[in-house]
C-alpha cells in the first residue's frame, strides 16, 4: 500500500514538475515565471503562501520578492527586501542544497529581531524552502509558507520543491538574460534618440530635456536633472524630469556648500560616484548627506558632463553634472546604469558644444547684421530718434538684456553733466526709466574725460564691484540696475574746430534681475555700435544745421515777398478806405440835407392837408375828388416816414464806410471791437442769402481795446469773408456765429465761427502759412489768414489760432490784449 501511494506521488510530482517547466518555458518575463511557479505550489500543496525572493543586480547580500501566490486572506510579501547577512535561514538556505523544513518557523536558531518582526507581520507560522540556482550560483529562494497553523512537511512536498526549484533556477537566469538584453536594446534605442536629436537640432535645451526625461524612464527612477556650474562652483538645475511623487528641484536647488574644487578636480579627471544609500555610505560626509536629505534623496548616481578635447597635461572643463536621484528607497546602481549614464553624458557634451559653437555663430551673424543695419540706417536716414531706437531695440534683443538706453547729456559742452534717457528697450515694463528724472549726480569731470579718452566699463555685480563708488552704486540701485554695460558715443560738434570732439552720451546695457557676466564680444560690440550712433549723429547734426540754414533763408524770402505783396495791398487798401472816405463823406453831406429838410416837409404838408380837408367848397370837392383826397391824406405819413428811414439806413452805411476806412489810420487807439464787427458785417451785406442765420454773442462787459482800428477792421472782414466762402461750399443751411468775451481784465476773445465743412486735419498746421490757399486757381492769393496773422501777432502781440475742438465747421479765435502801453 505505502509503495503504491509513494508510486502515486512520484508521478504526481513528475507531471507537476513537466507542467511547471512547460508553464516556464512559454515565457522568459521574470515576474510571469516566478508568479506561475507560485501558484502551481501553492494550489497543489494547498499552502497559505508561496514566493520567490531573488538577489538585486549587483548585490548578492539583498533579496527582494518578486514572485507571490496567496491562498487565503495574508499579507502580501511583494517589494519586500531582506539582508542575508542579519538572516540566519536565508544564509542557511544559500549554503544548503536540499530544501530547509521547519515546522516552528519562530524557533529558527539565530533570527534577528528583523526577522522575528517580517515573520510575525507575514503571519508565516511554518516553512518549507530551497534555494535555486543556475551553474552552482544561488539567484533565489523558493519558499512555501503556512499561516493558520504550525506543519510538519512531508518528504515528497520537499522532493517536489527540489525538483521545481532545479528547473526554476534555469528559468530565473534565462529571464534574467533576456531581461539585461532588453535592457540593454532599451538603452542603445536611446542613446540613438539622444544622438539623432544632437543631429537634428542645435537647440541644447531640446537635447537635454529628451536625455533626462529619457534616462529617468529607462532608469525607473524618482528624479533626473542637469547641473550647470556657474561661479565658484555654485549653479543651477537646468533641465529636470521628475515624479509626481516628488517636489521639483528645477532653477536653485540650494547651494551645496561642500562641493569644492577638491570635487570638481575628480569629477574633471571622470569620477562617477555612485551612492546606494546615504545614510549608510561611509564615504558621504555629514554635510552633503543633510544637502541630499533636503532635497528628499536616498540614493544617487552622479556623472560629469566634461566639454572639450583632453589636451597633454589639461583637465577639459566641468560643464556641469548628470545626476539621477532615488527618492523612495536606497537603492544599489548597476555597473550598466553607471556606464549608461557616462555614455549618455557624452552625448549631452558633444550636443552642448555644437549648441554653444551654433549659438556664438549665429551670435556673430547676428552682430554683425545688427552693425550692418546701424550702418544702413546711418546712410539712409538723418533721423536721430530713429537711429538711436533702431540701435537700443537690436541690442537688447542681440544681448538678450533687461534695458538698453541711450543717455545724452544736455550740457556736456559747457562741462554740466545733467541729461535724460533720450530712448530706451526693456523687456519688462516696470524697469523703464524714459520718463523718470536719472541724472547722475557722482558724474564729474574725471569721468567725462576718461570716457573720452575711449572708455568701456563692465560692471558684473553693482553690489559687490569693488571700483564702484558708493554714490554711483545708490544711484544704479535706485533704476533698479544689478549689472551695467557702459561705452561713450563721442562725437564732434558742427560749430567747433577741427578734432575738438566732445561726450555727447552713452550707450548702457544692463541687468536688473540679477548680476551678469559681459562678454568680450558684447563689449566690441557695444563699442562698435557706439561708433557708429556717434557718426549718424553727426550727419544729421550737419544736416539739421544745413537744413536750418536753409529753411531761414527761405524763410527770409518768403517774409519779403509777403511784405512786398502786403505792401501792395496795404495801398489798395488804403486807397478804398481813402475812396470810401470822400464817397462817405459826399453822401452824408447830401443826405444831411434832406435829413434836414424832411422835418419842415411834414410840417408843410400836414398844413396843406389841414387846410385842404377844411374847405367845403364846390371847387375844393371837385379839386378833392380829382386829387384822390383821402388817400393822399392816408398815405402823406407813411411816405416821410419811408423817407425818414431810408435817410437813416444812408447814415447807417455812410458810418459803417467810415469806420472801415479807418484802415489808412497809423495810431493805435481805444475802439470798440462791437461796432468794427458790424461795419465788417454791414460791409458784407450783400453776401447774406436768405438760408444764413447769424448769432451775434456780445459780451456786456466788453472794454475799448487799444488797437490799430484799421488792421483790425480787416482781420474781422477777413475771417468773415472766409467764413461766408465756406458757407457758400454747401447746400444746407448757414449758421454763421460771431463771439465777444473778457478773457481777464487784460485780455478778450473775439471769435467767428461757421457750420461750413472745416478744414482737414492735415493742413490745419499750414492755413496760416503766407500763399498757402485751398481755393482755385485765381480765386484766391493765400495771404487773407497769413494777413491777418501777421495784424494780430506781431502787430498786436495777440494770439490767432484755429479751434481744433470745434467739431461742426470752423471756428477762428482772436486775443487781443486790451492795454498798451503806447496808447494812453
């Protein structure tokens, strides 16, 4: 019976064992292989619990499990690492051969308190495990485990084991292989990413970003990032991929103050350091193990990225570090992951020094298009505005800086060193300074002939530059300056001697957000473009001064042909006003005389009349009768007042003829502005349509203004008449305004408007100009406003000016002072 039931199990253990290896063999992932043997145990054995724990790579003294079957409600051993050395059964199993059963797991001989403690938690009450092997080596340890209760492992249970754990051992290795192969296919697909992204873009944040990013996949760690060193061993994280896990270190991850060129010196000569764990890495001082705590790091894996060729007894330079960060858990690096990261670092400095070796090529091209557009410019313009804003817009673009301005000094010829920022570029908006007071009052002397003499000044830190002066360092903080870039713009005056130059300004580019290191070639070429502001300067200065001389000649002979043709009609005026004198003068004569006689007219009259109605006789009806009596008597009164009026209109129009003529009077004198607007309109009667609606506005308070009465009076006709030809341009209606006001006890305001078309904004700076006319050919000479200009202004010393506000047509405004002192 017994040897039946042994044959039974020994072919129950044969298909187990077949079944197992044909299960095994249909894959090669780890985690599949160790899960399947687990479960396949566990079912037939009907145990609580069955896993694996392997070795990590490079590390025979730690496992971690990787393959699990529970049968029932345990814990789970998944991820759980175990030391060897503090282990007693796991050392026991790794020198056994055969399986280790023991019935009282908790009395195991020579367990540690770690130990005890899994045991207990795993709730493991009995076990039955081997070791598995491949060529003699032990790569883990199979083991089944019984929760509810203590158990005494049969032979054929350990037997099956055995046999599982020979083909197991087998299968573990194979994965293990195929695994490093896929691995290794992994990091050779990405480092030709990496290489054909250094191949297809020069851009070195694009390069580094896919190399972090790809290292931390390939890796499985919590953290990648990039260092580049700066001054003094100090920098920043330039590029980084990290976990959600865990906080993002990107920009200053805080200054490790232990690093020191004893370091860097290593790290030139290749070091990579590999840390498993700092708080148990012997080599790791004090002070970089709490920099890494900060930074929540259990392990790390650093890598120099070294730029440039290793030349006989030269060290290439320590661009920066590769670093990789493990934040869960210590963790022990592969040699592989190690000769990963070095291949990888690289391939980052080749893409760095092509990307820099780009970057001062198209640094260079772009200098040298900005100097060739300078002197362009310079060329094709004489506009110094637009020079000096074409020159601070590419600089601070080319120098990728917070401000670039131009300062002129004001006075610098007469050795005062006030001025103003006359333009400006800033990447910022609350960094401008156009329109702030910044003279700097630590500028002297000294300083303007240093510059003179050529001086360039490159200032990296205003805080902490030892040649700065405290005066000028306050006056650079206040403008909110960190880093300043300074080159005179001398140049040489119009008027002066030859070779007499003298400081004209200065070109600055600076650094608000922090201190900046200036490189040579910004310096040559902010020198560079300082030469050649200093010659379009000049240009336009002679242009401008040639351009001036002309204008005041013109100017000159446009004064003289207007007082030429002024001159002519100032005669022609004059002899109208003489005309219409004498003309007045004749028919105010003949209509004093019937003014005169119309009063005896109506008392003769109604005498006859009286007389006439009073006599009854057949004679004087007959006379009545034929004589139309009645009406006579009707109308006799209507008639002398007919006369009456008409005679008063005569002397109405005979005065407003004497107040015009009082164009051919040389005096000023006091007059009343009221009574010279009427003559004006009197004068214009004619011109009035039946549509034309005129709205005097006369103010009562209105004094004698001292004047000269004639020029005013043809100011007034003027503005009026205009504004009657303006009227006549359009079909609706006129309205034609006239406006009297008392400024102050010293001045008034006359002004006329109409409703008309106005005038286009674009010749409104000219209607005062002498000849300038926008009527047809001959119907106009150009000199009515440039006439009366001239009257108001320089005749009078008062303003006549165009009412740009006035929205409806035209309005025309005259200010005349009322007092002068030439007229008493």
């Amino acid at each position: 019976m017994d040897s039946t039931l042994d044959l039974q199990r020994q072919v129950q253990v044969a298909n187990l064992i077949n079944k197992i290896n044909t299960e095994l063999s249909s894959t090669l992932e780890l985690e599949a292989i160790l899960n399947t043997t687990c479960r396949l145990l566990c079912q037939t054995l009907n145990c609580s619990r069955a896993s694996v724990i392997v070795q990590e790579d490079g590390n025979r003294d730690t496992l971690v499990t990787r393959g699990e079957y529970i049968n029932g409600e345990y814990p789970s051993q998944i991820g759980l690492k175990i030391e060897a050395q503090d282990n007693t059964h796991i050392q026991t199993l790794m020198s056994e051969d055969t399986p280790v059963s023991e019935r009282e797991m908790l009395q195991f001989p020579g367990l540690g308190v770690k130990a005890r403690d899994a045991l207990e938690s795993l709730q493991i009450k009995s076990m039955l495990a081997i070791a598995t092997r491949y060529q003699g080596e032990v790569n883990g340890i199979l083991g089944l485990h019984q929760c509810d209760r203590p158990r005494q492992w049969e032979a054929w249970e350990a037997q099956l084991l055995q046999g599982v754990a020979r083909q197991l051992g087998i299968a573990i290795d194979r994965a293990r292989l195929y695994q490093t192969s896929q691995e290794a296919a992994a990091q050779e697909a990405f480092l030709r990413l990496v290489t054909n992204k250094i191949r297809n873009t020069l851009d070195a944040q694009t390069i580094l970003q896919t190399a972090v990013e790809g290292a931390r996949r390939l890796l499985q760690a919590d953290r990648v990032v990039i260092y580049q060193f700066q001054d003094d061993w100090k920098g920043r994280v330039v590029v980084e991929d990290v976990t959600e896990s865990w906080r993002s270190v990107l920009g200053n991850m805080g200054a490790d103050d232990c690093f020191s060129g004893e370091y860097a010196h290593l790290y030139r000569e290749g070091r990579v350091r590999a840390i498993n764990n700092i708080d148990t890495d012997l080599d790791l001082d004090a002070c970089h193990a709490n920099f890494l705590r900060n930074l929540d790091v259990k392990a790390n894996l650093i890598v120099p990225i070294l730029i440039g060729q290793n030349q006989e007894g030269d060290l290439p330079e320590l661009w920066g570090l590769l670093i990789v960060h493990q934040c869960r858990g210590p963790r022990h690096w592969r040699i592989r992951e190690s000769h990963l990261m070095l291949q990888l670092s690289d391939q980052i400095a080749i893409a760095i020094q092509q990307a820099e070796l780009f970057a001062r090529s198209q640094a260079q091209a772009e200098r040298e298009s900005l100097l060739r557009l300078m002197t362009e410019r310079v060329r094709s313009t004489l506009d110094v505005p637009e020079i000096l804003q074409t020159a601070v817009t590419g600089i601070r673009s080319l120098l990728d800086t917070d401000r670039v301005v131009v300062y002129q000094f004001i006075n610098g010829q007469q050795g005062k060193w006030d001025g103003d920022v006359v333009v400006e570029d800033v990447r910022q908006p609350q960094w401008s300074i156009i329109h702030q007071k910044t003279c700097d009052d630590c500028f002297g002397g000294e300083h303007s002939q240093l510059y003179l003499q050529g001086r360039v000044r490159a200032i990296d830190d205003v805080a902490n530059d030892p040649g700065l002066d405290d005066c000028h360092r306050q006056f650079l903080s206040s403008i909110s300056v960190k880093a300043n870039l300074i080159v005179p713009i001398v140049t040489k005056p119009t008027h002066c001697q030859q070779g007499q130059l003298y400081l004209w300004g200065l070109l600055l580019a600076q650094a608000c957000d922090e201190p900046r290191q200036w490189q040579e070639g910004e310096i040559s070429l902010l020198g560079q473009l300082a030469e050649q502001i200093a010659i379009g300067i000049q240009q336009a200065e002679l242009y401008n001064q040639t351009k001036k001389q002309a204008q005041e000649l013109q100017s000159t002979l446009d004064r003289l042909q207007s007082t030429q043709l002024q001159l002519i009609q100032t005669e022609k005026l004059s002899g109208l006003g003489k005309m219409a004198a004498g003309v007045a003068h004749e028919i105010n004569n003949a209509n004093n005389f019937i003014f005169a006689n119309l009063h005896y007219v109506q008392e003769y009259g109604d005498s006859l009349l009286e007389g006439l109605a009073s006599l009854n006789t057949d004679t004087a009806i007959t006379l009545k009768e034929d004589l139309d009596f009645d009406y006579i008597q009707e109308d006799f009164p209507n008639m002398l007042k007919s006369m009456r009026e008409g005679s008063e209109r005569i002397h109405n129009v005979v005065r407003s003829l004497q107040t015009f003529s009082h164009l051919n009077e040389a005096e000023i004198k006091p007059v009343n502005l009221h009574e010279c607007l009427e003559s004006s309109l009197s004068m214009l009667r004619l011109r009035f349509h039946a549509n034309l609606t005129i709205e005097k506005d006369y103010s009562q308070e209105m004094p004698q203004v001292a004047c000269y009465p004639g020029q005013v009076n043809q100011v007034f006709f003027n503005l009026i008449e205009n504004a009657l030809d303006a009227l006549d341009e359009q079909e609706q209606a006129g309205e034609l305004r006239v406006r009297t006001e008392v400024l102050s006890e010293d001045w008034v305001r006359v002004s006329i408007a109409d409703n008309g078309p106005g005038i286009a904004p674009e010749i409104r700076d000219r209607i005062f100009d002498p000849f300038f006319t926008t009527k047809a050919v001959g119907s106009g000479t150009g000199l009515g406003l440039s006439t009366c200009y001239q009257a108001i202004v320089q005749g009078h010393q008062g303003k006549l000016y165009l009412n740009e506000a006035f929205n409806s047509g035209t309005e025309i405004c005259i200010e005349l002072p009322v007092h002068r002192r030439d007229c008493t």
